[in-house]
C-alpha cells in the first residue's frame, strides 16, 4: 500500500514516521501526568505508548521482510554506503537500548506502583527519554536518506 507522504515510502513505515515524530510528545505528556500527581495516568499511558511502539516495529519489521520496503529502499541514493550503515548502526542502537530500558522501567515500575519506588524513577526516565529522542531523530534521518533522496 502506497504511503502518504509523499515519498517512497509504503504507508506502514509512514505511519512509523509519523506516530514516531509524536512520541516524545506524548512522553513529555505522561511526565507532566506523573509531575501533577496523575500516577495512575503516566502508568497507562506509558503502558499504551510502549505497546504502540512494539506494534509498530513487528509492523515495521513484517514490511521490510515481505512487504516490499527493502527492495523499495535500494533506490535511494545512499543505498549501500557507508554513510547510511553507520546511522542505521547508531539507530539500531538507540532503539534497542531504549526497548529495552523502557520495558526494563515498566516492569520494575509495576512491580512497586504504587508504593514508593526503591530507585530513580525519574532519571531513568530523563534518560530514556533522551534515549528515544535520539532513536527518533536517526530514525527521521535513516527515512529521509532511504525514502526521500
């Protein structure tokens, strides 16, 4: 199926684009939750924003291996260059690091929700927000450099 951003993209990895470029968004939301008091609504909400990423990459994933977008993406420009393995390398590793310290969060959360958490919730959360941000911007530019060019 066709994107609908205009670009080479299918509408599976538009719709991880886009979604994507609103997840430190609604992260930052789920901060402001948890700041005035709302616990139980920054624990739903970062439940339902880590499940709509998972589903996003097994969407992702299925795409690039059945759907097309790897065959798709050898016409870029940058297909094959060394440019464009190192970011995928640099974004591999930002998104795992940050599936992984999400999930790491939420069940360590969960397991002590809602008494009073026995370490730094709130750095480890700065920093996986950070995380994601990092993992969301190399993700912008891996699509700019595979679809758009």
């Amino acid at each position: 199926m066709e994107g609908f951003l205009g670009t080479r993209g299918n509408f599976v990895i538009d719709l991880v684009m886009t979604i994507s470029g609103f997840l430190p968004f609604f992260m930052l939301f789920a901060f402001y939750l948890a700041a005035i008091g709302k616990k139980h609504l920054h624990k739903y909400l970062q439940i339902i924003l880590f499940s709509t990423v998972l589903i996003l990459v097994v969407a992702l994933e299925t795409s690039i291996q059945f759907g097309g977008l790897s065959d798709i993406s050898k016409q870029s420009p940058y297909s094959g260059t060394i440019e464009l393995t190192i970011l995928f390398i640099v974004h591999l590793i930002f998104a795992i690091s940050s599936f992984l310290g999400w999930l790491w969060l939420i069940i360590k959360s969960a397991k002590r929700y809602p008494a009073a958490f026995d370490f730094d919730h709130k750095k480890w959360g700065k920093i996986l927000f950070w995380d994601i941000v990092l993992m969301v911007i190399t993700g912008w530019m891996l699509y700019w450099m595979t679809f758009v060019a």
